[in-house]
C-alpha cells in the first residue's frame, strides 16, 4: 500500500480530510502536528505547515524523512491567474515554479535543473486526468507558479506575460522543490478562491471553505484511481 502525504498550508484546508482518515494517530514534530491513518484503502500522512514556501518545504522534508511518504500531494486554494479560470474550478499543476526567484538560481546551481519548472509525476498526473474527466466540478490541467506574496492587480499582467500559469500560490514550488531533489512523486491539487474579476483576500477569505472541500474531492477521487 503506498502511503501518501497530503500536505495543506492552512488548518481551513486540512479540516476536510481529517473528516475521512480513520484510526487516525497524531504525531508533532518542529511545530506541526502530523496526521496519520487511512482514507478509503490508502495510508496517508496530512498536515497543514502554515502559509509559504519555507514552511511548506519544512512539512515536506519531515513527511519524507519521518514517514517515509511514497509520495505528496498538495491540496487546497489558489488564486486564478488565467481569465478563463473560475472561482471554484480545481487547478492540477502539470508543472509549477517560483514567479518570485531569479531565473537561473536552479539552473546554474543547486538543484541544477534543466529548467525552472518542477514537473507533477506522471502517475499521478494520470490518475488526476482519469478522475477529472469525470469530476463533478471543473478539473483544469496546466501550469502553477508560487511566491510570496498575496497576487492582486500590480503583479497579474507580469507573472501571466512572462510564465502563462492558470494559478497562483504561496506553497506548491516549494513543495515541489523538495520532492524534486528527494526523488518524491508529487502532484499539486487547488482549488481556485479569487481572480481577476473577483480578486482580493476578502474574497479568498469568502470562498477558502468551499474551496477547501472541493480540493478535498478531487484528491480523494485521484486516491481511488491510484488504488485501482
């Protein structure tokens, strides 16, 4: 059985998936606490690591280290960059990197990638698209970038001219980076709370909850298909 680490940045989006693990045990460890058990016939580990990039890569290297998770998936919210993205439409990143780091940092140095881009792993990827064509809400493949900062209108038009992602966060780079360099499967899965049309923390504040669970579906519904 593989066991799976889903890893969220807040407790709104951990909450639904603590719903579904049974005979669940909890473990703390560098200010997070980690839980374990099973959802459905797949043994996972979930935490929420709090929000950015520095504190999503510490609950990823603890899930690999420590629970020697086969693999991670990131869950919960992002924000819509491309205007065809819609509030509450789940976004399943086929590649992510950081919007906010020099362009040759992971090229010419550590980790020495061939490009700035952190590629899902292709099984993971697969069952994604196997469950999204049959998801009851809109499941979107595509691109995702990361950094640290909130995106409203003075960074939309750059980061869309120069990366063309459908969305944003402050976590999946991050995680994705650490997976990268462990040789960890990864797949990010988020679910989209604000845009461009209705932008701002008052509206990822709004919609964090709804958005939350339906991310939660759609990994559980990516969980079944691994399982076969």
């Amino acid at each position: 059985m593989d066991r799976i680490g889903i890893l969220c940045a807040s407790d709104t989006e951990l909450a639904p998936f603590l719903e579904h693990i049974r005979q669940c045990s909890t473990r703390e460890k560098a200010m997070l606490k980690f839980y374990a058990g099973t959802i459905g016939r797949t043994e996972v580990i979930a935490v929420y690591s709090g929000v950015c990039k520095v504190n999503a890569a510490i609950a990823a290297q603890i899930l690999i280290d420590e629970f020697h998770v086969d693999s991670i998936i990131n869950a919960g919210t992002a924000g819509g960059m491309d205007e065809g993205v819609r509030i509450f439409d789940t976004v399943v990143s086929e590649q992510t990197a950081y919007h906010d780091v020099a362009e040759d940092i992971l090229t010419e140095f550590h980790p020495w990638l061939e490009s700035n881009w952190f590629r899902a792993d292709s099984r993971l990827l697969t069952a994604a698209r196997e469950y999204g064509a049959k998801a009851a809400s809109p499941v979107l493949f595509g691109r995702t970038v990361t950094g640290e900062q909130f995106i409203e209108d003075d960074k939309r038009a750059e980061i869309n001219e120069k990366y063309a992602p459908l969305s944003v966060d402050m976590e999946t780079a991050g995680i994705a980076h650490v997976c990268y360099v462990n040789r960890i499967p990864f797949l990010s899965v988020r679910t989209v709370t604000d845009t461009a049309e209705h932008m701002g923390v008052e509206n990822f504040e709004k919609n964090c909850e709804i958005a939350s669970r339906k991310s939660m579906e759609i990994v559980l519904g990516i969980l079944e298909y691994l399982v076969g």
